[in-house]
C-alpha cells in the first residue's frame, strides 16, 4: 500500500490498524491501515465487493449486528480503542453518526424524526427539542423547504429531501464523526449536488467519511480519496493526487474507467 | 387451448366465483343466525340466567363466563406472545435452536384443541391442582392461541424494514428502545390482528374448557378464578344436543349464538379502532 504522508499540523480522527475482517471463513479486508484526518472529507472508492462499505461499517461497529462477521485489528476513534471489550458501541454510534444508501427516514413527522435521537438520549425540554430541530435543519439546507410542515410526514418529502433529512437526524445526536454509505446513489443530479454542497459545508465541524461509486463525486468533494480493490486498500492520499497522479497502476485503470 | 384474452376472461370469473362463494357463504351465517336469535334477545335474556331447567331465561352467567375467559386468556398469551415473537424476531440469532422454537411452534398451532383440553385437564386441573376453573380454562385457552399471537406478531415485525432498524441504531439507540419506538409501533396494528383472531378463537373454542372448567348448569356467577363457570359455546352445545327439551330451545340458541357473534364483531370493531390509531401515529 503506498499512502502519502500528510502536511504538517493535520490531525488525524480515525486510525485503523492492521485490521482484517472476515465473514464467515472470508476475508472481505486485509490488513488495512490508514489515518483518516479531522475535519475532512475522506472518499472511498474502487468497484463493487472492494470492502469500502464492510471498512466504513467498521468505524461505527454496525457489522456488530452480521453473525459471522469477525473483526481483528484495531481502530482508534480520537483515543478510543473502539473494538475493546469494555466499549460501549450504543456509545460509540452516538459519536459515529451513519447516513445510508437508501434515505430511511422513519414513519413520523419531519419535526419527530429529528427529535427522536436526541429525546431517547434524554432531552425532554420542548424549546430545546424545538431548537435542535430548526438548528440541524439549517445545517442541512433542509429549513427554507420544509419549516413550514414540520407535523407533515417525514415520507412525503422527495427522494433528496429525505436524505437530507437523514443526515439532518445524524447531526441531531451531535456526532464527530458522520459516514455516509453511498449517500447519492439513488438520487437525482440536483438532489445530489445539494447533498455534496451540505457535505463541504458541514466539513468545518464535522469529519466525513462517504463511500462512493461516482468517480467525479469523489474529486468533488473529497480532500482525500482511499482507493480500495478485493479488500486491500491499494492506495490512499490527496485527493488531487489520487486523480491527477496515482502511483498504482490499478487505481489508474479503475479512476480512468478501464475497469470497474 | 384458449387464447390469452379468453384464458385471462376464464381466470377472472373463477376468481370472482371464488369470492363470491366465500362472501355468500359469511353473509348467510351472519342472516341465519341474526334473523332466527334476534327474536330471543331481550334485557331479560342478557342479564338474567336460565330458568326452568335452561328451557327459559336468559344467557347472562355464559355471557359472563366467557368474557371472563377473553380477560383471562389474553391477559396471560399476550404478554408472553409478544415477548417470545420479539424474542425470536428481533433477538435470536438464526441457527438451530431458533430452528426448534419455531417447529414447536407450528406444531403448538397445529395440534387439536382436544389435545390442549386434555393437556389442561392433566395439567392445570390435576397436577398444579387449579381445579375445574377459570383458571384452569384461561391457561389452556392461551396455549391454545399462544400460536397464533406469536406468528402473527412476527410476521407484522417482519413487514418493518431492516433499514429503520439501522437507522435507529445508528444513532445510539439500544435495540431494545428501538424495538420500543420504532419496531413495535409499526408492527402493531398486524399484532392487533393476530390478538383478534384469538379473541375469537377463545371465545369460541368449546373442547378445551369442556375438560378444564366450563360447567354444564351453574346457579350463580362464578365469584373466584378458581370457581366454574358457564360460557357460551358450551352452552350452546348443551343447549342443542343434550338440553333437556331441545325443539323448544331453539330461539335460545339461535340467541345464544347471535350474542356470541356480536361479542367477537365487538372486539374486531375495536381493534380496527386501535388499528387506525396508531396507522394515524406511525404515517407512511
């Protein structure tokens, strides 16, 4: 693996160590290590069954939840180890923060979707609840829309509105860290550059962490691209770099489209 | 052979036969029993209990008995319904214990509601020593629909998609909080089905509690759970094949049975209540 040093002064938020997965007797990662920089936007890339997915999984442990899966390494959240045996990964989930692929939103109003991460964490105070909502609505560009049918459900928003709202709802448990899986894939092109937009905004306090198919995705919006292939991360580093001059002749084929 | 137009046109009207025979079929026993019982129902016929060696009066302690064994058995089949579908649904890993629950449970609803009477008999009446009662009866009513809460309370968890399940934890929310607010919201007007259906069963069935408790002719209301009772299916049982003058009875029954059916239309109207309330709650 060749991974580029970075500038001097950039703080890193995640560090993977030697981490191999397995599902089942499978090996879907192998031996990964990397440091993913605070307050950035890292992509990850490479064609379809590569890991990228089962590696942004890792940072929030929701392979916890597949049997088989079997996890060795370590991963540092800040200072945590977060795959020791005394973590508490209800914890954890609320520092790592996860958007999915298809916008999920749940059954309720808008106004509720939101509340229901922070009142399950124990706020009970309405003007707080109220606050949040409008707050994190506004961080995800979703307020001029919808501030008037906040009591309207959450599943009458188009497909893009929805996302938002999700991404809305993981800002809401007021995570470090937000990964997003794919986050665009079954948008349309305006939904997606707004998400994108959100993304480059949200990078000032948050660090981000998407998974991607779209090649052009990645050189938007991301600061550093992972290029990953049959669960080996084959090469990480800027993103312009990865782009303009990738050192693996593989990352070269996949990024210019001859494969993948 | 048939063209697809004319296959198609054949198929449609086997359909529509097929329907028509089953809304045919409910509608006359709905008329039959209505047209031929409303005659018998009086204030006097609800609340005042047989007379005359049960060839008059009313029907009330049967009425009683068997709203006694609803409360009874539901109070007991589902909460432990509910708890073993989410345990099962939400909790237990596939593999082969899983594989054995489930077979049990299936053969649990298959088995004949003799069996579970007799199970009962053995069990609560004789060997935990309850005795012929209501007790005894409301046990073996909530094996015997234990089945069918349990299948129907999982299917309906198994309609919430996984990705909100995900989502909810992926906010921190424990498993179990997201089984609270998330899982068991949606899931339940497809659990208040299942629970209706077993209103109905229990309201019905007549072997199991002919061993456990039901009692042919009673003086007086039960005061006890551990006290007999009359109920209604047996009643109507005794009533038309060993009364004491079966041809004069008739209106009795035919009432008998009208009350019986209102009583399970009665729950199933307020389980549609609940239905909607909480379709309204949980908006798709």
């Amino acid at each position: 693996m060749v991974t580029d040093t970075f500038a001097e002064g950039i703080e890193t938020e995640i560090t993977v160590m030697e981490l191999n997965l397995w599902y089942g007797a499978k090996q879907a990662l192998k031996d990964i290590s990397v440091d993913i920089p605070k307050n950035s936007i890292t992509a990850f890339i490479g064609p379809s069954g590569c890991g990228k997915s089962t590696f942004l999984r890792c940072f929030n442990r929701m392979n916890d939840l597949i049997k088989s899966c079997r996890v060795e390494g370590d991963v540092l959240v800040g200072e945590d180890n977060i795959y020791e045996s005394n973590v508490d990964v209800v914890e954890l989930r609320k520092r790592v923060g996860m958007v999915f692929q298809k916008p999920n939103p749940f059954p309720m109003s808008i106004y509720e979707n939101i509340a229901y991460g922070p009142r399950i964490h124990g706020e009970k105070n309405k003007e707080k609840l109220n606050s949040i909502v409008e707050e994190t609505l506004k961080a995800a560009a979703l307020w001029d829309e919808v501030s008037d049918q906040l009591d309207s459900p959450a599943l009458d928003l188009s497909g893009g509105q929805q996302q938002r709202l999700c991404i809305a709802r993981t800002l809401a448990v007021k995570p470090e860290i937000i990964l997003l899986d794919e986050p665009c894939s079954a948008l349309d092109p305006i939904s997606t550059s707004k998400i994108e937009d959100l993304l480059m905004e949200l990078k000032k306090d948050y660090t981000i962490v998407i998974v991607t198919h779209n090649m052009q995705q990645a050189a938007r919006v991301s600061d550093y691209t992972a290029y990953f292939l049959l669960g080996e991360l084959t090469e990480f580093g800027e993103t312009r770099q990865i782009f303009e001059m990738p050192r693996e002749k593989s990352t070269e084929d996949y990024i210019t489209g001859r494969f993948g | 052979m048939f063209s697809p137009k004319t296959s198609e046109r054949i198929a449609f009207a086997f359909l529509t036969l097929a329907i028509a025979i089953v809304v045919a079929f409910v509608f006359t026993i709905i008329f039959y029993i209505t047209s031929n019982g409303i005659g018998a129902i009086s204030t006097d016929f609800l609340t005042q209990g047989p007379k005359n060696r049960m060839t008059e009066g009313g029907i009330f302690p049967a009425i009683v008995g068997t709203v006694f064994l609803i409360i009874g058995s539901m109070a007991v089949a589902l909460p432990l319904g509910i708890l073993a579908a989410i345990y099962l649904n939400e909790y237990a890993e596939e593999g082969r214990i899983v594989w054995i629950i489930q077979m049990a449970i299936n053969n649990l609803a298959g088995t004949p509601s003799v069996v579970f009477g007799l199970f009962g008999l053995a069990m609560f009446v004789k060997y935990m020593g309850f005795g012929a009662s209501i007790l005894a009866a409301s046990l073996t009513l909530a094996l015997v629909v234990l089945p069918v809460i349990i299948r129907a309370s999982e299917e309906a968890m198994a309609t919430v998609p996984p990705g909100l399940r995900e989502a909810s934890l992926a906010l921190g929310v424990t498993r179990w909080q997201t089984v609270r607010k998330i899982v068991l919201p949606i899931a339940l007007p497809g659990m208040v089905t299942g629970a209706i259906l077993s209103v109905g069963r229990v309201a019905g069935e007549t072997a199991p509690i002919l061993l456990t408790g039901a009692a042919y002719f009673l003086p007086r209301l039960p005061t006890a759970i551990s006290d007999q009772f009359m109920a209604l299916p047996y009643h109507l049982f005794v009533l038309a094949t060993s009364g004491t003058n079966i041809a004069a009875t008739r209106p009795i029954q035919y009432g008998t049975a009208l009350v019986l059916l209102l009583i399970v239309l009665g729950v199933n109207f307020v389980a549609v209540m609940i239905r909607r309330h909480y379709k309204k709650k949980m908006r798709w």
